[in-house]
C-alpha cells in the first residue's frame, strides 16, 4: 500500500508570522498519515517538529552562479525531505519543460530527497479529449528509471483546476489515476492537486488510487488545511 499524504504548498505566501499557522498544523497533525508544508525556502529552516517539509522547487545543479535559484542540496540542508518539481506554474512562469523536470527530479534523488512531481493536462487538452496522452508524455519525460516508492509521489494537478476553485469530478480523478497507477507500479504514492478543500477531500480520498493530496490555498492555515488531513487519515 502506498503511503498517505496531506501535502501543502504555501506558494509564495508565507511570512514568519504564518509559522504559528505551521505549529497549529503540526500540533494537530493526524496518526497515521504523513502531513507535509511546503512554505517558501525563507521559512523552510524554522519550520516546527513534527511536520516533514520540502522545498517548492529545486535547480538542477549542486551549486554554482545561478543568481537567485536553490540546489536540492540547500533544501535539504535547511530540513526539507522532500521537494516539489514540474508545478504547472514554474513550467508557466519559468517556461520549465519536461527534459528540466527530469534533471530536478534527479537533483532531489542526489539530495536525498523525495520528488513530487506534478504533471496535469490545461482545459484545451482535456476538451479535445487528450488528456492521458498529455500525461503519459509528461511523465515519460520527467520521470526517471530509478523512481522508487522511497523517492518519488506523483502528483496529478489540472492546470484548469488549480486555484480557480474547480475541483476535478471523482470521476476525472479516478480514470486519470487508474491510469497513472497502471504506469509507475503498486507503491508510489498518487496525489490529486487542485482546488482540494474540507469539503470535496473525502470523495477524493474514497478512490481506490488516490493516496494524498498536494493542497494549495487551503494549505495556509490550520482551520483549512487539518481537515482535509483528518479526512484522509479516516480514509
Ligand atoms: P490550489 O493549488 O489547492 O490552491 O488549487 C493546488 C496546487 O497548485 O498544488
């Protein structure tokens, strides 16, 4: 069974005062799950006990002049475990393609950090009706031989679900992780990410391939985000 994981992405939100919001999380974090934050890289080194953490993203190289970017190897010296890769809105914002993804993926391996690599279709794709072939190359260009269960969660985020409120129908999720399942094997770990709130939580984490979910928004605060945890742990 692959592990169950209630992940945040606090984007670029997040100043010191928004660590009392990360203690709360980790203070009511639920048995049996991991409960993951990934806060901007500023926060990362006085992050709480008890919560795992990882980086949003990670460059490519160990070190270097690379002005502004962070190595997978700085992440986890700052206490991450684990590290965000191919998020729809680098390859938007950063014009990240598949081929950077897959060297990220490695550097977070090299770092000994475990990737969770996101790959999801735009509402163009999906309206004309490629959706699993958009994420079959996805993943077949981003993910490495040497994925494990230990070093990689795939993430499945519809670009056209993302921080717009619109949240993938069970049904969308279920046929999309399915197929997802049937490519990377029994034991890595599967997330849905998109608009995943308390209240559409459970019907996702019902799905018999849906082990997690990478939250966004309602990452940010206790109130929103231990919910969502307490409803996967029961799940
Ligand atoms: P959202 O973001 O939950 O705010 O839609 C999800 C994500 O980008 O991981």
């Amino acid at each position: 069974m692959p592990k169950k994981i209630a992940a945040g992405n606090w984007k670029m939100n997040g100043l010191r005062a928004a660590l009392r919001e990360a203690e709360a999380i980790a203070d009511g974090a639920p048995d049996g799950i991991v409960t993951l934050l990934c806060p901007p890289a500023t926060l990362l080194a006085s992050m709480p006990g008890g919560l795992a953490t990882g980086g949003q993203a990670c460059h490519s190289q160990e070190s270097g002049a690379h002005t502004g970017d962070l190595s997978a190897e700085m992440l986890a010296d700052a206490g991450a475990t684990y590290c965000i890769v191919g998020h729809s809105e680098r390859r938007a914002d950063h014009g990240e393609r598949d081929a950077d993804v897959r060297a990220q993926t490695e550097a977070a391996w090299r770092a000994g950090l475990t990737a969770i690599l996101c790959i999801g279709e735009t509402l163009e794709d999906r309206e004309a009706g490629r959706t699993l072939d958009v994420l079959s190359a996805q993943l077949a260009g981003s993910l490495s031989d040497g994925a494990t269960a230990e070093n990689t969660i795939v993430a499945y985020e519809p670009v056209w679900a993302i921080g717009t409120g619109k949240v993938a129908s069970p049904a969308q999720v279920a046929e999309v992780h399915d197929a997802l399942r049937a490519k990377v094997g029994p034991d890595i770990p599967l997330l849905y990410g998109g608009s995943v709130k308390a209240a559409n939580a459970a019907e996702l984490f019902a799905l018999e391939n849906v082990d997690g979910a990478l939250v966004g928004g309602a990452s940010l605060t206790a109130a929103d985000f231990l919910p969502i945890a307490e409803a996967l742990a029961a799940s």
